[in-house]
C-alpha cells in the first residue's frame, strides 16, 4: 500500500510538517538534487513520514499550539531571532531539515538504526602493564544513535529551536 502524507496543522492525525509538492520544490533549489529526484513518490513519502517521526523525537521550546495534534509542530510561546511561534506554519527551518533527513534517509533508511545502546562498551581494558576491568554490572549502555549525532549538520537547522538532547552536540543554557 503506498504511503499517504497528511500534514495539516494541528491535526490529530497529522504524520508530515510538508507535502510532498513541497518537498520537491525544495529540491529544485538545491545543488544536487538527483539523490531525491531519483526515487518514487511512495519512496519519497515514506522517507518523508520517516523523518518527521525522527524530528518529533527532540524536545523543542514553547508548546502544541492544540492538546489533540499529532506532531509537536505547530508551537507557540517562544521565539527564534525576534520571530514568534505561530500556530499558523511550520518554521522554515523545520520543514528543511525535514526534507534535507528525508533524503538522507530514502537513501540509507538504515541511517538512524545503527547503535543500539551496546556498541562501544567495553569490560577490559589493557595498555602496557597497565589493565583495567570492569564488573559487569557496572558496564553502562552505550549511547544510542541521536539524530544529531549521525547528521550533525541538522543542528544548524535545528538547533534554536531544540531544549536539548543526547550526544555530543552543545545545548544553549538559558537562566531567568
């Protein structure tokens, strides 16, 4: 069965901040396109609805614009460089790194499903003479693929816009 977009505001049964109409606009601005242009409109969709699910993952300022939407966007009750959250659209930033993960994601949709938390542990560790080993129960998990871990370049897109998250990027402090 082919992928259907729904991506109205504020609706209970939203699963994409764009269409794809819109996302194919994008990619007409774009140095190169042909990553995108090259795949189906089902394949584009599903990449699509993959990505906003990804980017409903973080934790953004302000709140729903209504109890009952599906998606975390629209917001209202903060604001990115003077410019307030509306209830009425999507930032542009958002809808960017949707279709920018989008494509990332039509092209390797194993993309964020690498680490699953036990990668990168390790019990013994030995240099020289010198050698350390770990009890089992305190061996911590490692840490589980962040979407700005694996496209680090998504947080300039995003980055305002986010309370915080894992990984090794850096979350603006706010004190008042």
């Amino acid at each position: 069965m082919a992928a259907t977009i729904t991506a109205t505001l504020e609706s209970a049964t939203a699963n994409s901040y764009a269409t794809l109409a819109e996302a194919n606009t994008f990619f007409e601005t774009v140095p190169d396109s042909a990553t995108w242009d090259s795949k189906t409109d089902d394949q584009k969709n599903r990449a699509l609805i993959s990505a906003c699910s990804e980017l409903d993952s973080l934790n953004y300022y302000g709140y729903r614009c209504n109890e009952d939407q599906a998606l975390k966007w629209p917001r209202n009750n903060h604001e990115v460089d003077g410019v307030s959250f509306a209830c009425t659209l999507i930032p542009r930033n958002i809808k960017e790194a949707q279709y920018l993960l989008a494509r990332e994601l039509a092209n390797d949709p194993t993309l964020m499903t690498g680490n699953k938390g036990t990668a990168g542990v390790a019990k013994k560790i030995k240099l020289g003479d010198m050698e350390i080993e770990n009890a089992e129960a305190s061996l911590a998990t490692g840490t589980v693929n962040n979407i700005f871990d694996v496209l680090p370049w998504l947080h300039q897109k995003l980055g305002a816009y986010c309370i915080g998250g894992s990984g090794s990027y850096q979350v603006r402090v706010i004190r008042g």
